[in-house]
C-alpha cells in the first residue's frame, strides 16, 4: 500500500467510526425521548404501546382509590373532553390531589390502564405543568367547537 492509499484507507475508517456513533448516539436518544399525551389522545388511540410516555391532566375528584395495606393508588385523570385511569404504586407527591394537575411517565397495558411509574404534581397554587395547561385548553377548544358545530346542524333543520 502506497501512503496515500493509507491515508485515504483511514479517512475511510474515521468517517465509518463518525457514523457509527452519530447512528449510536441518534438511536439512543430516540429511545429516551418521553413525549407528552392529553387524555384525549390516549382515549382515542394516539399513543405508543410499546415505550413510556408523559400523561397530563387533572387528578378527578372522588376518583382517588388507595389499597388497603399497599403503595398502590388508582386514580382517574381528565383533559375535561375524557378520562384515563392510572394506576402508581410507590409514594406519591406531599401536593397530589384531587382537582389538581399532575403529570405521570409510564405506559399503557392491554386493558387500557395507564400505568405510571412516576407522578408529578404542581408545585404551588398558581402553578398547572404547561403541558396540562395547553391540553385542557385544547380540549376546551374541541368542545366550544363541537357544541357550534350541534347548533348549527340544529339551527338548520328548523
């Protein structure tokens, strides 16, 4: 092998190595990535089964069912459109409650449970995760929206 043969043999081999861990590096991060679903997305399908993502809503009141003697917690969370049973077992936030925004990483099983597997809740009385925030107003968008739509089909059968 002549030198420059050598040398273009291992401009070769770096950019090969370069792509191999940009390809690495690329894959992994898409991995890790935690998307953010309303509880009208998971409600109508939207979501990924197989990889954890975020859940944002406000914890329903009357909904919260702790079982005796464990860690476990059932809850219901709404977007105020539809509503998505959790499930967590571990210690939750001292802030969780009922009536308040909460975000939640983990999945959903066959029987569309959601299961978390980490709960957030706000942090102050004036604080809603932005992601709820921009969720519930969706969602109250999609039902002014919907209601104008039913008077209208209304109004025009008269």
């Amino acid at each position: 092998m002549t030198a420059r043969q050598q040398r273009m043999f291992f401009v070769v081999l770096v950019i090969a190595g370069v792509a191999v861990a940009a390809a690495f590096g690329l894959r992994a991060f898409q991995e890790n990535l935690l998307y953010f679903y309303s509880t009208s997305q998971v409600h109508a399908g939207d979501v990924p089964l197989d990889r954890k993502f975020r859940l944002g809503g406000i914890v329903v009141d009357g909904s919260v069912e702790r079982e005796a003697g464990s860690l476990t917690v059932r809850f219901v969370l709404t977007d105020t459109q539809t509503t998505v049973p959790v499930e967590y077992t571990g210690i939750l936030p001292d802030l969780f409650r009922e009536g308040q925004g909460i975000v939640a990483h983990g999945r959903v099983n066959d029987d569309g449970l959601f299961v978390a597997d980490e709960v957030l809740a706000k942090h102050d009385e004036n604080y809603m995760p932005p992601e709820v925030a921009d969720s519930i107003k969706q969602a109250h968008y999609e039902g002014v929206r919907r209601s104008k739509e039913q008077q209208a089909a209304q109004g025009g059968d008269h």
